[in-house]
C-alpha cells in the first residue's frame, strides 16, 4: 500500500521523534531499561511499518530458468565427466 507524500513525511517525523525519545531514555534510565527497550521496539515496529507501506519493492523481471539447464551448463562450463 502506498501512501501520499504528506503521510510520508509525517511518517518519518514520527520515526524522528520516536529515536530521539528512545535517545533520551537511553541517557536518562540506561540502555538496559524497560524504558529505553520498550522505546526500541516500538521504533522497530515504526520502522518495519514505513518499510511496508512506502518502499518500493525492487521488481527484476528475469525469465524462469529451469533446473536443469543450469546444471547441464554448469557441467559444460567445468568439464565434468558425466557432461553430455
């Protein structure tokens, strides 16, 4: 699903504020604390959602090739002796 260029950009703002909040918590309470932590993963979970909804996926057409011509070519290209 993608999404406008505003929603982006309140998006990454939103992702801005949540690492620097997670920054914050870090130098306050530490990084091992359920503070800090619980800040990380909601981060992550930012995260992983902007990578859902506004990344293109990288779409190669590439043409199907069939198992056995990879092997038969291979065979050839190192001279093995069972090679037709």
């Amino acid at each position: 699903m993608h999404r406008s260029r505003k929603e982006k950009a309140l998006f990454l703002k939103k992702i801005q504020e949540k690492r620097e909040k997670m920054c914050l918590f870090g130098k306050i309470y530490g990084l091992n604390s359920s503070k800090t932590i619980q800040c990380s993963q909601e981060l992550d979970h930012l995260l992983n959602e902007y990578y859902q909804n506004f990344q293109t996926p990288n779409k190669k057409k590439s043409l199907p090739t069939h198992r056995v011509a990879v092997t038969n070519s291979y065979v050839r290209k190192y001279s093995l002796p069972y090679a037709k």
